[in-house]
C-alpha cells in the first residue's frame, strides 16, 4: 500500500513537473526573409528579436532566418499561411500574387517623388487600409520597412530608355513592373532573388534593379558593369504574422511585441538611407562597375517614358488608390 501510494505521488510529481515545463517552453516565432543580415531588413529583424526576447523575459524566443535559408521568395507566403513560419517581411509585390494586386501601386515608377509622400502614405490611413485588406488572407500587416529606392544596372549603360531595347531584365513577379520595364523596351524576366547573382554572371539576364544595399550585399556589382542612378521606384517590405498565430497569442505577448515591432520599424527605417549610402560608396570603390547619375534632361526623359504605367495599371491596383498617392504627393506641393 505504501508502495503504491509512494509510486502513485511520484508519477504525479513527474506529470506536475512536465506540465510545468511545458507552461515555461518559450512561444517561438520563426521570421524567415530573403536578404542577406546585414540589410535595413536583416538589421531591423535582429533588433526586432532583441527586444522582443529581452522585453517578453524570454517567454518568448524569435528565431531569424535570412538568405532564403527556409523559402525563396515564392515559397514564403504560402509558408506563413500554412503555419511553418510565423513572421515574413516581404516586398510589397509579393502581395500582388497573394490576390491584393493593390500593393502594386508601390511598384510604380516615379510614385514617390520624396521621402516625405511616402512616410505620410506608410504611415497614415493609406497604408493603414491597405495592411487590413491582408486579413482576408489569413495574414495581419504589423508594419512597413524601408528599404530604398532603386537604381538599374546591366553590362551596358542605361542613360536613355532606348537604351534598355532588348536588355534581358531581372524583376519580382509584379505586373507593374513588366509594365514599367516593357514601357523601356527591355525583356522583364521574373526570378527569385536568391538566383539574381548566377543568373547576372551567367548571362541568363542582363540587368536588374535594387537598392544599394541589396544589390552590394548580394555582390551584384561584380558582375555588372554599369548601373545609373535613378531612384525611378521604391523598395519596401510588410512586416506580417499568421493571423491565427498572432491573434491566439496571450494578450500582454502580444501587446509586448507590438511595442517591440514599433521600435524595431524606426529603427530600421532610420538606417536604410545610411545603409544605401553606405553601399554605394562601397560599391564605387571597388571600381567593378561605373556609376551613372542621370542628368535633368534624361530623368525627365525616362519620366516621359514611365508615366503612362500609372494610366495602364489603374484597372490592376484601382485608379482611386493611384489617386490616393497623388493626394499625398500634393500635400508636400508635387505633381504627379
């Protein structure tokens, strides 16, 4: 009898022990991105990381997985949506596929004439809305991320669009941006970007177009030898979680790493100017590629030439959205 009562008290004590641990297992978010980790976004999610296990005690441990170490770019999404990551930061074309064709209007060429329009877009009721249409998808938008605007590169120069007749181009699956390099006369040709590097030193494409920073930490200026200055387009990301992940957090979690995010958001848009200004001199002086600025005459030209996708692409991302960016442009005294 006493044995069994003692059996009895010991199996209960390991069952109270292990339900314990359980209870003390931290919540684990896995964030997978494409970008190498020392990007604005692979900096912002490490930040992001920080501050949420510091900030949660531990109860909660993120786990960063950069350069497509877990999905490439087409794979990410329906990753998150199936649960197998929990936090993506992907580039708002990607949601063009997804079904929420409106993120394309970020692909617009010339959209944002200054960094101010775009910060009023991201950051007021535009951008706002357009994060609550991802909640259909089974996905809430936490927040937006800069990564800079974008320069054209390829092994010959690009000063005039009838320069880019016939040049095999690299772009995300993104509509806009078949219509914005076909407006060039250039061949789009959509890819992953984790084989952007093989595919330029192979000749598979000709050129591409990223910010600095993407373009330096992925050694894209060693296979290309001229690349123009154009800020002609804007690169940014979404920061989204599991909708039923996020929402079945515990409430202080939640709100917890919400505050973490919003920090983790200033953070690493405060650093993507630096960090592209930081790229494009490096890149300068490796002497591998020469940069080209484009003077008055030729940005003008290439606006000529790139304007009309707006026009083309109202029916795909809604002409009241495009106005809606117009808007915003107005308000700091640009017309588009």
């Amino acid at each position: 009898m006493k044995l069994g009562t003692f059996i009895a008290g010991f199996a209960a004590a390991v069952m109270m022990t292990g339900s314990a641990m359980a209870q003390q297992a931290p919540i684990v978010i896995k964030f997978s991105h494409v970008v190498a980790p020392d990007t604005p976004k692979g900096k912002g999610a490490e930040f992001f990381k920080k501050l949420a296990e510091e900030r949660t005690k531990g109860k909660v441990k993120v786990e960063v997985y950069p350069s497509s170490q877990l999905y490439k770019d087409k794979e990410e999404m329906e990753a998150l949506q199936l649960g197998a990551v929990q936090m993506l930061a992907p580039s708002l074309a990607k949601f063009g596929p997804l079904g929420v064709k409106e993120f394309e209007v970020f692909d617009l060429p010339f959209i944002f004439p200054s960094k101010d329009v775009l910060r009023s877009v991201t950051e007021g009721g535009v951008g706002r809305g357009m994060l609550k249409k991802l909640e259909t998808k089974g996905i809430i938008g936490l927040a937006y991320w800069d990564n800079g605007f974008k320069i054209m590169s390829a092994n010959k120069p690009l000063k005039t669009p009838d320069d880019f007749k016939g040049v095999k181009m690299r772009i995300q699956s993104s509509k806009v941006l078949d219509a914005q390099m076909r407006a060039l006369g250039a061949l789009p040709q959509v890819m992953a970007f984790s084989e952007v590097y093989q595919a330029l030193q192979t000749g598979v494409v000709d050129g591409t177009e990223n910010p600095p920073s993407n373009m330096f930490t992925q050694k894209m200026h060693e296979v290309q030898k001229h690349a123009t200055i154009s800020n002609h387009g804007y690169l940014g990301y979404a920061v989204i979680v599991n909708k039923k992940f996020w929402e079945g957090l515990p409430a202080d979690i939640r709100a917890t790493l919400e505050g973490a995010m919003n920090e983790a958001t200033a953070f690493a848009n405060s650093i993507a100017q630096t960090e592209n200004d930081d790229a494009l001199k490096a890149m300068k002086a490796a002497g591998k590629t020469e940069f080209y600025t484009l003077t008055a005459d030729e940005a003008a030209a290439w606006r000529k030439a790139l304007l009309p996708v707006h026009q083309d692409m109202e029916k795909r991302v809604g002409k009241d959205l495009i106005d809606a960016f117009y808007k915003e442009s107005a308000k700091f005294g640009f017309k588009n």
